[in-house]
C-alpha cells in the first residue's frame, strides 16, 4: 500500500511540473498584447466594445470678446453691486 501511494505522489508531481512549464515556450512565442487591450482584459472587459471615453477635444481659438485689459477689481465689485438686488434699496 505504501508502495502505491509513493507512486501516487510522484505521478502528481510530475503531472505539476508538466502542468506548470509546458505551456510557457508557446506563451514565448505569443506577440504582445497593446497595453490597452491588455488593460481592458484585466479589468474583465471586451476590448472590442466602446469605453465610453471621450475623443480628444482641439482647444478653441482666441475668443474675441469687448473686455477691457485695464479692468480691475474695483469694476468687478461695482458691476456685482449693480446686479445684486440689495442694491436696490
């Protein structure tokens, strides 16, 4: 009985060992994922649906607006007392 059971263990190990390193010469000869694939794989997602991610947006041009570059603090704080309704009384 004894007999049998080392022969058991052995079987397992070497099962394991096959288990283990047989696969890895295939994985070697794989290409490599893009890293986006590859991130959207261990976030258990399918990389072929849409992510829902915006597409980058240009900046918009110069905005050609009447402000005055001498403007200061002062004339903020008066037009802001000007629409306030307290103003009013």
């Amino acid at each position: 009985m004894t007999a049998f059971l080392i022969i058991v263990a052995i079987v397992s190990i070497v099962v394991l060992v096959f288990i283990l390193f047989a696969p890895w010469k295939s994985v070697r000869e794989e290409p490599k994922l893009d890293k986006t694939v590859e991130t959207q794989l261990l976030l258990h997602r399918n990389p072929d649906e849409p992510t829902g991610e915006y597409a980058a947006v240009t900046p918009v041009g110069e905005v050609d607006d009447e402000t005055d570059p001498a403007a200061t603090y002062d004339d903020l704080t008066a037009l802001d007392e000007q629409s306030s309704p307290d103003a009013e009384s």
